[in-house]
C-alpha cells in the first residue's frame, strides 16, 4: 500500500464514521464502561468496517486491538472529545494514526463538527484543508505563550493564556498549525496512543516537538498503555513545558 492510498483509507475510514454519526439519534452514555458514549460505538463499528477490509490492523479505544500481526496498525479514536460530541460543543474528533515498524507513517485527524481536517506523512509535511501546508508559531517563551490544557494544574504555569479545550488530537492539531504554541496535559497516564499518535506526527511534520512530560516512548501499541504527552512550537519552550509538568509530579 502506497502512503497515498494510506490516506485515502483514513480519510475513508472518517468519513465512515461522519455517516455513522449523521444517522445515530442518541450520542449519550452507552452504559458499556465509564465514560463510553453510543457515539464511540457506532463510529468504531464503522470505522473498523473500513480499515479492515483494506488490510490493516487496528488498536481501537473502545475495542483494542484488531489483527495485531499486519504490518501497518492503525490507532484509532473514532470520536476524541465524546463529552463535547455528546453535548455539540463544536470540538470533537476522528484521529487515526498508521503506523509501521519504523513508527507513526501517516495521520488522519477531521473535526467531525466543522469538517477542518490536518493530515501528515513522515516526511512529507503537514495539511489541513484545501491542501495547505501548516506550520507552528514561533512563540520561544511560557510567559508569552498560549497553551492548551488537559486536566487541570496545581497551579498557574507561567504562561501568557489557556484554553481547555476537550480533544487531544485536536489540541495537538492547534499546536501544529500555530493556533496554540503548546499543549500540557496534567492528568498523568490519562491519554491513550489512540488520543495523541495522529497528533503527534502532525505537529512533528510541522516543526513542533512532542514528547512524553516523563520520557517514556510515545509510538506504542498496547491498548493499556497510558502517557502524558505534551507539545511545544520551539524546542526552548518545549523546555520550559516539561519544566512545568514534572515539577508537578
């Protein structure tokens, strides 16, 4: 499969879910798990539909993993943001993430409220809509900076605003093109490969840097594993953010 044909399949494999979601009548909690909506699972049936009928495996949110042994694993979250999906707040996500044994190959992430969506190939750049290449702001300091937030911090970091905006594929995508110059996320191990792969590639293809605040690896496959990724525009705030987080415990 070319890297072109990749990301027909996840774009596919989104627009799947948008006509899942446009017929569901009832996006509230599913009574399945804490915090699973009948949102996730109509988008996972119809996105997992897609992206194995072209071969891929899958680790999915909301039903692991999927043919593990393919060569190419797609981290799913067919809806990042179910609480503001379950409420319209206009932020809510499909992220999809391929990655091959080299890592994360190419990413998918659409708001399926608006219909804005980033793509990224290693190597090749960031896009968002009507092919246009993204970059990131060039914000040096905290204290001049503009930050997304998950969870909530102990107290004030130093920087300039913040916004909580609820979607962590989406946040990284702001941090990719310049809307954001960072992302922290204060809630330890909350976040999932499925939460952060796709926008992770994207903000790296646009000059961003993202890591894990405590230095363990971001490209896993494990549906139990859990990281605090956080992402900066330049490497001295990078800096600065990993700072803040860890000083935090």
């Amino acid at each position: 499969m070319t890297e072109d044909t990749l990301l027909d399949v996840l774009r596919e494999t989104a627009a799947a879910v948008r006509a899942a979601l446009d017929v569901l009548e009832d996006w509230g909690l599913a009574g399945t798990r804490p915090g699973q909506y009948r949102s996730d699972l109509a988008a996972d049936e119809a996105a997992i539909a897609v992206l194995d009928q072209a071969g891929l495996g899958i680790l999915s949110e909301e039903t692991g993993l999927h043919n593990p042994d393919r060569d190419i694993v797609v981290a799913l979250d067919p809806v990042d943001g179910s609480t503001n999906a379950s409420r319209r707040l206009p932020w809510y996500a499909s992220s999809l993430c391929a990655v091959d044994r080299d890592g994360a190959l190419a990413a998918f992430v659409v708001n399926q409220a608006t219909g804005e969506w980033f793509e990224a190939v290693r190597g090749r750049g960031a896009r968002t809509n009507g092919d246009v290449v993204i970059a990131t702001s060039s914000t040096e300091t905290l204290g001049a900076a503009v930050v997304g937030l998950s969870g909530w911090p102990p107290r004030h970091g130093g920087w300039k605003q913040m916004r909580a905006l609820g979607a962590a594929a989406l946040d990284l995508c702001a941090v990719a093109a310049g809307r954001l110059d960072a992302y922290i996320d204060f809630s330890r191990n909350a976040h999932g490969p499925w939460d952060y792969l796709a926008g992770m590639l994207i903000c790296q293809e646009a000059g961003a840097s993202v890591v894990d605040a405590f230095g363990r690896d971001l490209v896993r496959l494990e549906h139990d594993c859990r990281r605090t990724p956080v992402a900066a525009a330049t490497p001295s705030l990078l800096d600065e953010i990993v700072g803040v987080r860890t000083s935090e415990g």
